[in-house]
C-alpha cells in the first residue's frame, strides 16, 4: 500500500486514520501542496485534478478521501469497521461525515485560500476570517446534529470510531489552526478529545509525519 500525502491535508489525514485504526501497514510517499508538487507531471498521472490523497493498494489506484475509505472498509472487512452494516445507520453516519467532506472543507481547502489571496488580494485577516465563517456555519449545524442524538457516545456515532469522526478530527485540527473560537461547540470539542487521545488518531496527526 502506497498514500501519496501531504502533512497537513485533511483529506489525507482522514485516511492516514483509517489505515491506522484497521492496523493496515503503508508506504507514505509525500507531496509538497507549498511547493506545488501536486500539479508536477507524475503527480497529475494519479490524481489529474491535482490533489491528495492518492493511494495504491493491489496494482490499484484510487482518489478522493471518503472513497478511499469506504474501499478500505470493504476490502478490509475484518478489521475496525468504519460503518455499520445497516443501511439506515450506514446512511446516517456518512451525512455526519459528509458535513464535513462536502460542505465545509472544500470551501475551505488550501486551492481556495490560496485563490482568494492570489486573484483577489484579500488579506490574512480577511482570509482567517473567511475559514472561520465556514467553520462556524458548518458547526453549528453539526453541534446541533450531534448534541441532540441518541447516537451519540463517545464519539459521533456510538463508542467505536467511524467514518464521521475521521472526517471529524482533521477538521477540528484546521479550525484551531486558524484560531476559531470552538466554545459554542461543548460536543464536538468533547469528541475531538476523546478521539485524540487513542494512537490511531495520535499517528495520524500531521506532527507526526514523515513531511511535517
């Protein structure tokens, strides 16, 4: 297996934890997003929109974090499940996730900040205040979701990681990197904790990569 990564990519990220919680072992072969290693030819043989994770697995090549994932999750049936069988609950677990993965990181994606400032010269100040609108529109949403269900355990769904609560720790991770205040959001604070606090995650962390 093969994850051509980048440290702090939160898609990336979601995946590292996903190897990680079903103990799959891996090669991370890095690509600079700073120095635009995404957009060099080899890299576009991968992925032609120019993005991470691509990751290898049996001759195959595949893109996109939640794909990836949910391959994993098949392919590796036996190990950490990362959604239940249910089709109900499966479907509720992966409109947390997608919350996140669809709704709130792509708008807030490096490309996007980098667009801003490069074609419409706003400033960092402008910019921080950007990716904390979109954080705070996303959880509040999702705090709600959260905070009212009975799914709720330790973590997003229940007392085992799932999908949702890979897409989760990243982007609670990026959101304290752009200084957003996180005090209106008690659950979501409570299940980053918890999440942080087991090795899969801990390994996971961008600190901790080979590129950091």
């Amino acid at each position: 297996m093969i994850l051509y990564d980048y440290c702090r990519s939160s898609a990336a990220y979601r995946v590292r934890i996903a190897l990680n919680l079903k103990g799959l072992a891996y090669h991370q072969l890095p690509v600079n997003l700073l120095k635009n290693e995404q957009q060099g030819e080899a890299h576009l043989a991968r992925n032609p929109q120019g993005l991470v994770p691509a990751f290898e697995d049996q001759g195959m090549l595949f893109n996109q974090s939640l794909a990836i994932c949910e391959y994993l999750d098949e392919a590796y049936p036996n190990t950490h499940r990362l959604l239940p069988d249910n089709i109900i609950e499966k479907a509720h677990v992966r409109s947390l996730a997608q919350v996140i993965a669809c709704d709130i990181h792509p708008i807030n994606n490096l490309r996007i900040l980098k667009y801003l400032v490069g074609e419409f010269g706003v400033t960092e100040e402008q910019k921080i205040a950007w990716y904390q609108h979109w954080i705070h529109e996303g959880f509040r949403a999702l705090e709600t979701q959260l905070s009212g269900s009975l799914k709720v355990g330790d973590f997003c769904y229940g007392n085992t990681p799932s999908l949702a609560d890979l897409c989760l720790v990243p982007q609670v991770f990026n959101a304290i990197r752009f200084k957003t205040d996180l005090s209106a959001y008690p659950t979501i604070v409570r299940i980053y904790e918890a999440l942080e606090a087991l090795p899969a995650f801990k390994n996971a962390h961008p600190s901790c990569q080979p590129d950091a």
